[in-house]
C-alpha cells in the first residue's frame, strides 16, 4: 500500500489547529498544520500530504484560493481538499464544490464526521498512482 502522506489542516486558530490534531491521531493519521496560505503552500512542498483541511478565511487569503490554486496545477491537482469553516452558507457549499474541495464541515466541527470523511480520502490516494506532486513543471 502506498503512503498517502499526512492532513495538512490550514487554520488560523489555533484552538482549531490542537481539536483536529487530537481527532486525527486518536484515528491514527499524522497530520501538519499551517496558519496561512503561504504556510501551507511550503508544507505542501515539504511534506506532501494527501488531504488538506483548509479553513476559508485565512489572514493572508482564501481558502477556496487555495483550493483553485492546487486544484490547477499538474503537480497537486489530485490532492484531496476538504473545506472547514464557521460561517458556511449554502452558496459557499457550493463555491467550495467549485474550487475543487471534496467536503465541506461547518465549525464547530463532528469529530467522528471529519474522521471518517479524511479517513476515506486518504483510502481513496493509496488506491490511485501518485499523480500529484510530480516533479515536471
């Protein structure tokens, strides 16, 4: 079986950042964390995970930025993203869906939901080759 790599969760709040670490691990799943886009951007270079949680508003950007972004690359356009966020409205349900997301939580979040949704990504990426994070440019 392939590794799939770690969650990278993507959140400015730290309190946030620590309650998805602890649902994680009890899960077994490594998980890094950033609390910008461009925290995220380098550890997605770094450590190459194969889920990203990425809150919507970040102090720096836009998760669903983000979302586009990676989803637009040839080199992370297979990463599995799942949006996280406090104020989801049923538009922006539907402008993650667009950006690339697979999901979408409302905070405060459903510990055993989360878990089982990043757990069935993560199943997903060691199923499929490695196509994301490729080294051609």
């Amino acid at each position: 079986m392939r590794s799939s790599g770690p969650v990278l969760v993507v959140d400015d709040h730290v309190l946030s950042r620590k309650l998805l670490r602890r649902v994680l691990e009890i899960e077994g799943m490594a998980m890094v964390e950033a609390a910008s886009v461009r925290a995220a951007k380098a550890e997605i270079a770094r450590s190459r995970p194969g889920v990203i949680l990425v809150d919507l508003e970040l102090p720096d950007g836009d998760g669903l930025a983000l979302a586009r972004s990676l989803k637009s690359d040839p080199r992370t356009s297979q990463c599995a993203i799942l949006a996280c966020t406090a104020g989801i409205t049923p538009h922006d349900e539907q402008r993650a869906l667009d950006a690339g997301c697979e999901g979408y939580f409302r905070k405060p979040i459903d510990p055993p939901a989360v878990a089982a949704a990043v757990a069935r990504l993560l199943a997903r990426r060691t199923e499929e080759p490695r196509a994301s994070y490729s080294s051609s440019r």
